[in-house]
C-alpha cells in the first residue's frame, strides 16, 4: 500500500524495504536497494525478535545477563535479514550499532562488517528526556557528508520512530534518504499564513512511504 505521511522534517523517506516473517518474506523492489548500494540512502534496521518490551529494573548496558537478548528466532532473523543483503548486492557495509545487545547481536548476525558502537542509537524508551537530544544527535550525524560502503544503523523502535514517524515491527529495515532536514521554526504572518505557499503548517513536504505487507 502506498500512503502519504507528514512530517516536519521534509521529504526524506523512501520506503519500507523489508520485513521478515518467516516463510514469508516481503522484499521492497530493487529501487530501494539499489539507494542503499549507491549511498543515496541509509539503512535504520529495528533489531531482531527479542521477546517482552523494554528492559528489566535491574538493566546495565555493559551485562548482557541484565537486558532482554534475542530469542533463537530473532538470531535466525537476523542472519536471514544478512543474507538478504547479500542477494541484492551489498555484501560489505559500514554498521553502527546502539550498545544494548539485542541491536549489537542483530548487527554482528548480519555479517556485513565490524559492528561500531553508537551512543546516539541507544534505547530511550525508559529516558524520554533523551529523545530529543539523541534524535538531533543522529540528524547531524546523517548530514555529514560520506562516501563510502553502504551504511546500515541498527536501534530501537522509539529511535526509528523519534526519526521518521515509522513504527517498525522487529526486523523490518526503513531505508531513508542520506540527509535530513533541520527542525523548521514556524514563522508568524500577520494575516495568518503558515510557512510557504503549499507546505503544510509546522513543517515542510509530505513523505510517501512504500509499504509491502
């Protein structure tokens, strides 16, 4: 299904590109891939199935005894998700990674490369007060310029969602354009226009996403 979704932070995704199931896997067409091979977008990978919801009382980013891991089937997922990779092309990528294991362990799973560590990807669902900075964070770190192998970041559902306005299922990769737009401040008009002539108030252009179910 194809739908509209607005956002504020103008038009930069460009599709859903593939989710899992098992026995049933539903691909995105080779356009997308073909934006992750050229550099033209990025790779924001919601880690593998991984049982429950949020984190125990007792968690600790540096035990991974003390967080909620990957089931045998979110493994299985995340070695399946790699070698999707491989079939279309991409077969080295530069990976980064929240630390929480469940993301590391998916990230290494694919065996696209060394997995970096990257704060900025780190789980804030029980930290709202983090969402902000660490949204603004992975902004700016998109908008560098790069030119190199393609790039995949694998992170949580808030994150991904912080980002683009996506709820992505377990496994399932959102391929996004290689930048993202500054936070626009709305101007004040004094007879009550918002923004420029065709963009929606708050915010600049729609995003189309492709979903294949």
């Amino acid at each position: 299904m194809v739908g509209s979704l607005k956002h504020p932070y103008g038009r930069f995704l460009l599709g859903i590109a593939l989710y899992l199931a098992f026995g049933s896997p539903a691909w995105a067409d080779e356009n997308l891939w073909q934006a992750l091979r050229s550099g033209a977008a990025v790779g924001l990978l919601r880690h593998a199935l991984a049982p429950g919801g949020g984190d125990p009382a007792h968690f600790n980013v540096a035990d991974c005894a003390t967080q909620r891991n990957l089931s045998a089937a979110g493994r299985e997922q995340a070695r399946a998700i790699g070698a999707a990779f491989r079939r279309n092309g991409i077969t080295t990528a530069r990976v980064w990674s929240s630390r929480w294991c469940r993301c590391l362990d998916t990230a290494r799973l694919l065996d696209l490369g060394p997995v970096e560590p990257f704060p900025p990807l780190d789980s804030f669902f029980a930290a709202s007060e983090r969402a902000g900075p660490q949204t603004e964070a992975l902004r700016e770190f998109l908008n560098r310029p790069y030119a190199g192998t393609p790039r995949v970041l694998v992170t949580h559902q808030v994150n991904i969602t912080a980002l683009t306005n996506v709820v992505p299922r377990s496994g399932e990769l959102i391929v996004a354009r290689a930048w993202f737009s500054p936070r626009r401040r709305r101007r004040s008009h004094p007879r009550g226009r918002a923004g420029r002539r065709g963009a929606p108030p708050g915010g600049s252009g729609s995003v189309r996403p492709l979903r294949r179910d």
